[in-house]
C-alpha cells in the first residue's frame, strides 16, 4: 500500500480547487494569450490583444499525485469567454505522451465542445459540453477544450497516473479543424495553417 488518502473541495461554480483534509495541496497554473499566441488563426487579432493586455486564456487547479501506473490524476479546467478574432479562447491541447491513455471530462459549468483528433488528424470528433456532460476520451485522441459561451467554462478532469502530456507535437502541426463564432453557436472550419 502507497500514498495517504486525501481530499480536496471543489467550487462547482468557479472550478477552483482547494486544498482539503491531508491533501497535497493544489497547484494552480496559467494560460495567457502571449503563452499560445501561435495556436490561433488571426495574428493581427492576437496583436491587437496583447497591445491591450494580455488576456487569461485559462487556468488549471492541479492536485500533484505520483505520475506512476495505478494513480489517478485529476484536475480542473477553467476557459475563459472570449475570441482571438473570430476564434475562441480555447486549450493548448495534448496528446498523452503515453499514448495509451484515457480520460473522463465532467463539465461543470458553461458551454464548449471538446475538439479531438487522432495522431494523423484525418480522423475529428467533437462533443458538445454543457454542465452535467460526461465525456469521453479513448486512448490515442489528442483533445482541446474550447469555451463557446459566455460565461466561464468548468471542467473537471480524471486521467491515469502516468498519462503525461505531449504539447509538442501539436505545437508544431496544429489542429485540423478550428472553432469559430457563428452568430450566438459556433462552427468547424479546416484550419488552413494545419500541416
Ligand atoms: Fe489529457
């Protein structure tokens, strides 16, 4: 037997975790626009932001578990409201670097849609989230979260110990599709930067 049992509260509203009876404590971890400006379409939309800030994109409440076989990590996601242009604010968006690897998505607040791709980003699926939606994410789907609505998106996360995350590949190559304003919805475009 290993590790000491623990708990945290949730603020089902805010999605902030605090740290609760023997936890660890929780890590709390920010996203601005300077940090991803890459990820989006509209440069000069991301240069007329950041003259004038430099907007939170999101913020993630992590509880550090062991990254080993067996342990659960699990996490919040807060999205901000708001667009690059006609893009909206979304998540940098990972594989697992194990790529064998699954994860459940409980939405607690607001409206998005998880946008995931398999490795050679020919094959895209989309779920739709809105508070109470259980999503979920079979192994070898890179997945981003992308807030459609307006008000704070809220997500909690669970996935295995030992998961990790892969940015870079997305980095580099982006997603296929984008998620853009469409009247008061959204719609899917090809990304044309998508490579
Ligand atoms: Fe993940």
């Amino acid at each position: 037997m290993t590790g000491i049992p623990f708990a945290n509260l949730l603020e089902p509203g805010t999605g902030i975790l605090g740290a609760g009876t023997g936890s660890p404590g929780v890590q709390r971890v920010t996203r601005h626009l300077s940090e991803l400006r890459e990820a989006f379409r509209d440069q000069a939309a991301v240069e007329r932001l950041l003259a004038e800030g430099d907007p939170l994109l999101y913020e993630v409440y992590n509880v550090p578990v062991p990254e080993d076989p067996g342990e659960l990590q699990h996490c919040t996601s807060v999205i901000q409201p708001g667009a690059v242009g006609e893009e909206f604010f979304m998540t940098a968006g990972h594989f697992h670097a194990r790529l064998a690897t699954a994860e459940v998505y409980l939405c607690l607040r607001g409206r998005g849609v998880l946008l995931m791709q398999d490795r050679a980003g020919e094959v895209v699926a989309v779920l739709e989230l809105f508070p109470g939606a259980v999503s979920y994410i079979p192994p070898e789907w890179a997945h981003r979260s992308v807030n459609t609505g307006p008000e704070p998106l809220v997500l909690f996360c669970v996935y295995p110990g030992d998961a990790g995350h892969d940015y870079g590949t997305l980095r580099e190559k982006g997603f296929a599709k984008l998620v853009l304003r469409d009247g008061g919805s959204y719609r899917l475009a090809d990304n044309p930067a998508y490579r």
